[in-house]
C-alpha cells in the first residue's frame, strides 16, 4: 500500500522581493479513506533559508522572488525523508502494531 503525498500549504515569507522563509503543510495518507486500514497526518514546518547554530550556519536555499519558485522547488526543500520515517513509525504503531487492549478485573479475589 503506498503513501499519497500533499503539499497543501506554502506560505512563503519575503524580504527585499525575496523569499527567505516558507511555512510548509505537507499531508500524508495511506489506506483507504472510512475503513480500519486508513492514517493520515499533515506536517507543519517552517523553513528558513538560512539555520545558525553556535559553530556554524547552514544554507537551506538561495532565496528569490516568490514568481520564480515551483511546486517542485518548494518539495525539495522539505524534510521528506524525516516525514517519511515518522508517518511510517505512526502507520505502524496505529494500524500494523496498535496497543494491545488493557482491562482490569475489579472483581478479582485475592486468594488465601
């Protein structure tokens, strides 16, 4: 069974006519809709252009004006392969592997 993949919101945050941050809503579904095999989960993300940490700065994307950008663009700069691994990690331990039912037993009798 495969995973369908939407890109359902890109909102892009410019500077000077340039795009240097996207906020991403990404939805993955997999199963069929109504029946006890379906998940899904949308995935938020705001990606900057540029990440700073303490001893480095890592460039996500070269930032340009908003018209220049494609659907295609804007997929390459999300962490797919990271949604990828956690959605399976949720489609596994909520419909694979759910939790097994717990009961207690109130009327149990402690024996002599």
């Amino acid at each position: 069974m495969s995973v369908t993949k939407t890109l359902i919101a890109a909102v892009p945050t410019s500077e000077d006519g340039k795009v240097v941050s996207w906020y991403i809503d990404f939805k993955y579904e997999k199963g069929t809709k109504g029946e006890a095999d379906y998940h899904s989960n949308v995935f938020h993300r705001t990606i900057d252009s540029v990440k700073k940490k303490p001893s480095e700065t890592i460039t996500r994307f070269t930032p340009k004006p908003e018209a220049e950008w494609t659907k295609a663009d804007i997929i390459a700069i999300c962490p797919i392969s990271q949604w990828d691994e956690a959605f399976e990690g949720q489609y596994d331990s909520v419909i694979t592997n759910p939790d097994k039912k717990q009961s207690a037993n109130p009327d149990f009798v402690i024996p002599d």
